[in-house]
C-alpha cells in the first residue's frame, strides 16, 4: 500500500514537510468552519474520515464530541497523526480508501481537501462513492470537499495553469483534457536544496461526481461554494457536495 499511494505521493517524504507547507491550511479559520459543519452533519451518529492523513479534521472533529475514524493509505501520515494529543484514541484502518471496509455504519463520511482526486481513474472515483454509500446509513451523508477544475483559465492547447509563485515556492497545475489526469507540481527552494512535490490525481466536474453518487444510490443533497455554506455559483472556485443515502 505504501509503495502505491503512500510512496508516490504521502510517503515519509511528503508527511515530514505536509504540516510546514500547508501551514495555511492548519489555521482555526480554515478549520473551524469544516468542523461545525461536519459536525452538525454527523448529528448523534459516528463519522468516518477517508484519506484522514495527520488528523487535520478528524483531531478537532473528535474533539467536538464527535466518534471519528479513519482510512488512509500512508503509514507515515498517520503515525503523525497518533503521535498527536489525542490521535491515539483515533481508530485509523491502513488501506485504500475506495475498497477498503471498516466495521460498523456512520451517519457521516467525509473526503476532503480534494483527496478523491487523488484516485487516478474513473472507476476508482467510482468505487470509492460506492464504498462511502457502503458505510452509512440510511439517511447518512458523504461529503465532498473538491476545487472546480480550473479549465476556464485555458486557452485551446495550454495544458499549465501557475497556482502561485513567491520566492521560496512555485506550484502548477497541469491538465490532460483527454483522459482528464491532473498532475499539481509544487517546487519548493531553500538555502541548501530544490525540492519537488509532484501529486497525481485525475479531476472531475461536479456533475460526473453526482452521477457516481447516483451509481452508488446516493443523491445530492447540498452543493456548496465552500464549509458557511456559501452559494455555489459560476464563479466558486471550490464546492462541498453533501449526498445522501435515501
Ligand atoms: C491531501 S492529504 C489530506 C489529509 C487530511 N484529510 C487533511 O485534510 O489534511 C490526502 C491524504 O489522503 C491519503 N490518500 C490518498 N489516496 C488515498 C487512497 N486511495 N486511499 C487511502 N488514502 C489515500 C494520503 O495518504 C493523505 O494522507
């Protein structure tokens, strides 16, 4: 497992700088606001966190009050997780998380952070809804936390679209229209080395996401443009889909 997933994208490697370079996305503001939502969404029940990495969500989540578990793919994430206040009481399943089968049903399952992505095909995409639909119960959610493929910044031909660029660190996004594989480049440069994060990933739109929920006898509930439940409009960079298990 660590040699397909963990080692090409979330192996030692990455763990050791994913805090440092996403300190960012570690910010109460960032947080806080995916918590509450999750939480109200989980209501009374237990909520399972697929691809749970360090534990960004499911720490504060678990402490909210609400039962968390997790899959995830890479070892080293989630020693990192354990070794946290808290992150051994967190019940974390080593494996994949589009086939991989826990114990037990949830009233909320939750994909973040664009991580179904991180499945570079379609029927792994749709195997992984099928296997959030599996975990709930009747009623239960899956949520999805996912950016809008960023296509209308490309002109007919271009396939790079720069994310940022500072002094320190560069990221690019570059598409295949064809077999829609994204692949997110991020170059970071210190005193003593360049170093390179490549992540692979296959992008879908929203709607191609609602027809696999449907393949997996979920529906949509809510589209969002982001976690206080903005509108999801033309313009949203990013959605959070809610589907439900009827
Ligand atoms: C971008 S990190 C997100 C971690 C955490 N959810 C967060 O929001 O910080 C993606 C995580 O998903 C895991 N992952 C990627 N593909 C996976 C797969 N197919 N099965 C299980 N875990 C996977 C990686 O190991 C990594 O820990």
């Amino acid at each position: 497992m660590e040699e397909h997933y963990g080692a090409r994208f979330f192996g030692e490697r990455e763990a050791a700088v994913y805090e440092d370079h996403l300190a960012d996305m570690f910010d109460a503001a960032v947080v806080t606001p995916i918590v509450e939502t999750l939480a109200d969404l989980a209501g009374q029940g237990r909520a399972l966190e697929f691809g749970i990495g360090t534990g960004r969500i499911a720490l504060p989540l678990a402490k909210r009050g609400v039962r968390v578990q997790g899959i995830d793919a890479s070892e080293a994430m989630v020693a990192r997780l354990r070794a946290k206040p808290g992150g051994k009481e967190i019940d974390v399943t080593i494996g994949d998380f589009s086939t991989s089968r826990v114990e037990g049903q949830f009233s909320l399952v939750y994909l973040v952070f664009n991580t179904i992505f991180n499945l570079i095909t379609q029927d792994e995409q749709v195997a992984c809804f099928q296997n959030a639909a599996g975990h709930l119960d009747a009623g239960g959610r899956f949520v999805v936390e996912l950016t809008v493929p960023e296509l209308q910044l490309l002109p007919p031909g271009q396939t790079i679209n720069v994310i940022g660029v500072d002094a320190r660190a560069m990221s690019f996004d570059v598409y295949d229209v064809v077999t829609q594989r994204l692949t997110s480049h991020h170059f970071v440069m210190s005193e003593e080395r360049f170093s390179s994060y490549p992540v692979e990933g296959r992008y879908a739109w929203p709607s191609e996401l609602d027809l696999m929920a449907r393949l997996a006898g979920l529906r949509l509930r809510d589209r969002w443009g982001g976690w206080q439940r903005e509108p999801f409009t033309s313009l949203s960079r990013s959605h959070v889909s809610v589907y439900e298990k009827p």
